[in-house]
C-alpha cells in the first residue's frame, strides 16, 4: 500500500529584488545599508549592480513586503516576489 501525503506551508519565503535604483542611488544604499549591517561601499555596490537584484532572498513575506516599501520610499522600484525553487539567485 503506497500512501501520499500533502505538505501544507504558511509560511512561503520571498525574494526581494531591485528593478531600479532610481533617481537617489545613494539614499537606496543607505536604506539598503540600514537593513542589512553592509558598509556603505558594499551597499552602493550591490544597488548599483545590473538590474534586476537580489536583495534579500527566502525571507519572511513580512519582512519582504517592509523591506520593499522602505526602498520605494528612497525611490527605488522595488519587486517582492514568493521565492521559486530552482530560479537562479
């Protein structure tokens, strides 16, 4: 006899990722700074990098959605996304 089991999770990670940086890239980095501990060279870095970004990856949808909001308010366009196995970082 073969049983099937389904596995219900609440709790589905997301990714955050940066579409564009905007017309204040160093206000972002500092945002994006403040979240993360980084040095300020390493966040105007990664901002900066091509889009889109990874910021933050398999994080809470809470988390994801503050994180999101706080760096539209620096005026960045901002995408906060259910995270999907095997989409590469």
């Amino acid at each position: 006899m073969t049983t099937y089991l389904t596995l219900v999770c609440d709790d589905i990670p997301y990714d955050v990722f940066l579409l564009d940086v905007g017309p204040s890239p160093l206000e972002v980095a500092k945002r994006f700074r403040t979240m993360t501990s980084v040095g300020l060279w390493r966040a105007k870095q990664t901002v900066t990098g091509a889009p889109p970004v990874l910021l933050f990856a398999g994080i809470e949808e809470d988390a994801a959605r503050r994180h999101a909001e706080d760096l539209r308010a620096a005026g960045a366009s901002v995408t906060a996304e259910p995270w999907t196995p095997g989409r590469p970082a």
